[in-house]
C-alpha cells in the first residue's frame, strides 16, 4: 500500500500507509474533530530534465555531455580507427586521400591524419 500525506482543515498533516483508494481519514489529532483529506503529492526532484544513459547505474546525461561524447568519438576515430582503414589495404589513396584519411608531403611519402582535418 502506498503512502499518502493527509491534511486537515485545521491546518493538522500526517503522513499514512493506506489503499490508494482512501480519500479521507478522521484526523490524527484527538481534540480535533474534522477529517483529513488526502493531498496531491509534491514533487522536489530536479527542475531540468536529464535523459537517462544506464538506468541500472543511474547515470544521467550532464549538461555539456553530448559535446564531450562527441569529442570522445572524433579523437577515437582519427587516432584508432582511421589508421586502420589505412592499413587494411581495402581502400585505394584515391578514397583514402578524398576522406582526409591520409596526405602526402613533399617527399611524396604518405602520411596517416590522426587528428580531424579541421583541427590541423
């Protein structure tokens, strides 16, 4: 049974295990003889709303999240991922030099980007 907050008319509160569909109850203090109603619940919990990541862990998104997940994923792509699309052999320099995967130097040996080419 869940636990509702009743307050009576003379301004008297208390809090009772009861069904959910008791409305009312005599009041809890004896030289009072008026009856409690049941309140509508008050929510205190957080004003801004925050999606849930891992609801078994309760981690929340934090404000600036998505930013910093996103700067996770982009420095994990250029530094593990790129370089190996590079060394699997599956792509031609052409794909590879028009993805910004790889550049060639002045010597006309080729280079792997490990960073986004806007931040070179």
């Amino acid at each position: 049974m869940p636990k509702y907050t009743f307050r009576c008319e003379n301004g008297h509160s208390d809090q009772k295990t009861v069904s959910s569909k008791t409305k009312s109850i005599p009041c809890s203090v004896e030289s009072c003889q008026s009856t409690m109603e049941r309140q509508m619940p008050i929510l205190n919990g957080q004003s801004n709303v925050t999606e849930v990541v891992d609801k078994y862990m309760g981690i929340v998104w934090k404000e600036g999240q998505r930013e910093l997940v996103k700067e996770r994923h982009d420095e994990y792509y250029w530094s593990v991922e790129v370089p190996r699309l590079v060394n699997s052999g599956t792509y031609s320099l052409e794909t590879m030099l028009q993805n910004g995967w790889v550049w060639i130097d002045d010597n006309e040996h080729i280079h792997t980007h490990t960073k986004p080419l806007h931040k070179r």
